[in-house]
C-alpha cells in the first residue's frame, strides 16, 4: 500500500527529472500527440521556452518594450510582425 497518495503532475515531474528529460523537451513530445504548439503548454504551465528567456535576456530593454507594445495586437497583427521578422534581411 502506498504510503501516501501522489497526484498526477507529482508523478511526471518525477519521473521525467528521473530520466532528465527538461520540461520544454517534454512539451514539445506531448505537443506532438496531441497536435498543439509546445509554448501554449509551457505557457499552461506557467513557464516560458528556455530559448526565449535567452532572448529576453540578451536584450532585456527592447524586448519589454516590444512585448508591452505588442499587448493590443490582435494574434493576426503579431503572426504579420513575426512573419516580417523572419524575412531575409537585404544588405
């Protein structure tokens, strides 16, 4: 019998630092299962991708300004932006 009773999350987190598997590496398999973005699961879970806290704290002035001014936007006016950024830069 089980000395005492542990719940669901206790028993992934567990067992996935067990196996040191990294929390956004896991996302990123059950966001594949279940066809869903691995971010929108972090961000469920209250943490932030790894990557983007590097980002953030590289430039840590500008991105809060970008993010605060980002707020308003609708999800179309932020996916244009992003798609604007991933464009080639002209020399």
């Amino acid at each position: 019998m089980m000395a005492a009773r542990q719940s669901f999350g206790a028993l992934v987190r567990r067992e996935r630092e067990a196996k040191q598997i990294g929390l956004r590496e896991m996302a990123k398999k059950i966001a594949e299962i279940i066809r869903r973005d691995p971010d929108e699961l972090l961000a469920l879970a209250g943490r932030v991708a790894s990557d983007l806290t590097d980002i953030i704290r590289q430039r840590p002035r500008e991105m809060a300004d970008f993010l605060r001014s980002a707020k308003g936007l609708t999800a179309e006016h932020i996916a244009r932006l992003a798609r604007q950024a991933h464009k080639p830069k002209e020399k």
